[in-house]
C-alpha cells in the first residue's frame, strides 16, 4: 500500500490527542471522564481516527482497550509529537535569549558521568544567565526530595520504581572492597569475603546503596565499624588513611588506587553493580530553565547509548 500524502493536512490532530488519553487511560470510559466528555464522543473520535488512518488502532473489550501493532507505532509518534509541542514555549524563549532562573540538582555524592557534566557545561554556555545549583545527598533523600517537590531534577540510585518519577539510565556503576596501603592484605586478592567479618569497616551511613548493604549483611561486613562517613570522597580519605576497609564506587576510587594509596580487595568480575539514573517527576509544570537542562541530558545520555 501506498503512503497517502496528504495525511498529514488533512487529520484531524485533536483525535490523536483523544488516542493518546485513551490510551492512558485504559479504556474509552475513563478517558472520558478524564477528559469530562460523553463517552459516545470518545468513541465517534476513536472511529475517525482509524478511518483517517485506515486501521484498527485498539482493541475493545470489557476490560479496557488493548493496541494493535497499528497503534502501538501511532502511540509512540503522538507522545513525540506531544513533547515537541510541550517544548515549543521553551526552544522559543532559549532562541530569544530571554531564559533566566534556577536549576536545582539534587545527586548522591562523587557521581561521575561524562555525559552528565558535558550537559552542564553545554547548559551553561548557551544559558550563561541561568543559575546552576547543586545539592549532594544521600540517595533516598534524593528520591524524597523530587517526590516532595523540592528539587526537579536529581541522579541517583533507587531500589524500587517510584510511580511518580521518570528514571533514565546515565550510567550502570561498580563498586569494590578497598584497604589502605599499611593493611595487611594490601597488593592480595581476597576468595571468601567472609574472611573479612572481623576486619575493621567504614561504613557510608544512609549514603550506603542498598545492593551494597545486602552483601555487607550476607558475610556480616561492617560489624566491627571503625569510621563512617556520609559523604564517599570523606570515606575516600578514611580508608586511605588506615581508618577500615570499606566499599566505594570504582570510578571514585581509581585516582587514589594509581596513585597506591587504596588497593582493591575483590576480584573485577565479583564487583558489585547497578544502574545509576536521571531522576524527575513525571509530570511536573517544569519552568523553561529546568526543562531545557533535563531535555539537555536526555538527549546526550540517548545519544551515547546509540552510538
């Protein structure tokens, strides 16, 4: 078949929006109270559609609606046409220079993403006028924080999924076991961590990921503690100094291993991982200043991840 090519002047781009709600919404009934329509008009719209379209897009049942290929594919450029529209206000006063304000980073501390700081540095030279604010804080204070409202945008780590944030991978971090350089195990591999339950620990406090402490707990790590430390590069310097072993993430740690201060305990391939993300609430009423940074990252990390 075909392209028709004069879809696009002749559909009707308010029923593309009514598909999306629908969609959204799992069923042309919630849709139309959403929406406060009669249901008979959700369902005429979704009947145009497929007529200007020229196939089925959903599925009915008495369950909801369930999408067709044809509607899956319809679905995924509707949102992008969604977006570019919710941009347009942004791009428009970024082109007229006329953008001031506050973006407000909320991260766990000693991240450390190429794409991340090239995205602020890029921000800044093209919104040299736009005040760049960042706050370090333990993960869960993170995750709290954009919940509560009280920062927009954040890079963290999290646990679980929650229903009111939007997580984009940035990066997948390692972590390893590390003592100082007067230990006795420096320069040795260690089989059996469970060896290692009466080694003296520095612990990161409520800054400690969770994957971390389960495997603290399973070979009771950490039960003599001898330093603490909220704040990774501070646990950095007790470690070094011959304070405890203790876990750190390996890109933090790897300037003081070169230089033979720190030296790890675990074999690469027993390092412990996870993913990192940009963190935002998935449906704020975000000013220009923090949209065009999010959009700014967003489009470097995605653009790293196809290369």
């Amino acid at each position: 078949m075909l392209p028709d090519k004069t879809f696009a002047s002749r559909v009707d781009w308010n029923l593309l929006r009514t598909f999306v709600e629908i969609v959204r919404a799992g069923g042309i009934g919630a849709a139309a109270r959403k929406l406060n329509r009669q249901q008979p008009s959700i369902s005429a719209a979704l009947k145009r559609l497929e007529e200007q379209v020229g196939v089925q897009l959903l599925n009915r049942s008495a369950g909801g609606v369930e999408m067709t290929a044809a509607g899956s594919a319809l679905l995924a450029l509707c949102e992008e046409m969604l977006e570019a529209a919710r941009m347009v206000p942004h791009q428009v006063a970024q082109a007229t220079k006329r953008i001031e304000g506050v973006v407000r980073i909320q991260l766990i501390s000693a991240v450390s993403s190429l794409e991340f700081d090239e995205a602020i540095a890029s921000f800044h030279r093209r919104n040299p006028n736009i005040h760049i604010e960042i706050r370090v804080s333990p993960w869960r204070a993170v995750l709290d924080a954009l919940e509560h409202g009280e920062a927009e945008i954040g890079v963290g780590y999290d646990s679980n999924v929650r229903g009111g944030l939007i997580y984009e991978p940035l990066l997948v971090e390692r972590q390893q076991l590390y003592c100082a350089r007067t230990h006795p195990l420096f320069g040795h591999r260690v089989e059996r961590l469970g060896e290692l339950k009466d080694e003296g620990f520095v612990l990161t406090g409520e800054d400690e990921l969770e994957t971390i402490t389960r495997l603290r707990r399973r070979y009771r790590l950490g039960t003599r503690a001898t330093g603490r430390a909220e704040d990774i590069n501070e646990a950095i310097r007790l470690i070094s100094l011959g304070v405890g072993i203790g876990f750190l993430p390996v890109l933090a740690a790897e300037s003081a291993v070169a230089r033979g201060r720190l030296w790890p305990l675990l074999h690469p391939d027993a390092e412990p991982s996870y993913d990192i993300f940009l963190l935002a609430r998935a449906e704020p009423s975000r000013d220009t200043a923090t949209q065009l940074f999010l959009d700014e990252v967003m489009r470097r990390n995605r653009a790293q991840r196809r290369a």
